[in-house]
C-alpha cells in the first residue's frame, strides 16, 4: 500500500477523531440500538433504523481512519526548506486580480481549502511543487487559465 503523507497537525486531527468515535460515538450508539430495540417491533421502529444507519456510518469511518493512520507518513515541516515539497506554506499573488492567498500543501486526508490547506494531487499543489521565490506559475483550472507568483516560501 502507498503511504499517506500528512503533517503531524493533520495526523493529531484524525487521531483525535478516531479516538472521539471510539469512545464517545459507538458506546453511544449501541446505546441508542438497544433503547430503540425495547420499543418493540423491529421492522416499524424508526428510531432503531435511524440508529442502525448511524452506527453503520460510524463503523466506517472507524475502518476508513484506522486505515489512513495505519499507512501515514507523517512529515514534519519544520524540519524541511528549499524549494516547494510536502509541507510548504506559500504565499502566491494572483497575477491577474492582485489578489494574495496563503496556502499549506499538504495530504489529501488533512485537506481543507476553506482552511488553505491545499491538497498536494490538486493541480495548483502540483504547479507549485519545486518552484521557488519569485517564480511564475500557470495553473490549468476548470474555470480556466490562472498564472500565480510565489511571493514567500515558509516551513512552520
């Protein structure tokens, strides 16, 4: 299997939400099956399919983060600099509307562009992957053509 990459902030963050489910989540939705399962009648009980359907989403999120925590490769970024790689901070100004934007590039398990946590497969990561200060880049996007300038390299 492919190791996944992830920053140790992204690791804490599944960690944490694995550990939430484990102990908060599933002993409260067994509780819950079994308080629906005392009001009868399986088959019309609407609180118990409820219930069921939860536990089930649950369940696989359990499998889907133990699974990525299982294959990560935690990369610290602080310890890296240079170029753009896994873990960079960049600073970019839009070449066309003057607009600046700080992004971390970082795995697709800890991605959140809301956040500017920039998934490192999205094609503006890849564009920017080994460039430095000062250089140009043309991102092919599907509202079309962006070019960017990398105003600042950080590893935090």
């Amino acid at each position: 299997m492919e190791k996944i990459p992830m920053t140790p902030k992204g690791y804490k963050a599944l960690d944490g939400e694995l550990k939430h489910l484990k102990s908060e989540e599933r002993p409260a939705i067994i509780r819950a099956i079994a308080e629906a399962r005392e009001h009868g009648d399986l088959s019309e009980n609407a609180e118990y399919h409820s219930a069921r359907e939860k536990q089930s989403f649950i369940e696989g999120r359990i499998k889907e983060l133990e699974g990525m925590i299982g294959l990560a490769e935690i990369i610290d970024p602080s310890k890296l600099n240079g170029s753009i790689k896994f873990g960079a901070t960049v600073k970019l100004v839009d070449e066309d509307t003057e607009e600046e934007k700080t992004y971390q590039i970082v795995g697709e398990a800890e991605a959140d562009i809301e956040k500017g946590l920039l998934n490192i497969r999205s094609p503006l990561a890849r564009a920017l992957i080994g460039k430095d200060e000062g250089d140009s880049v043309e991102v092919k996007t599907p509202g079309g053509t962006r070019d960017y300038e990398i105003l600042e390299i950080k590893y935090v």
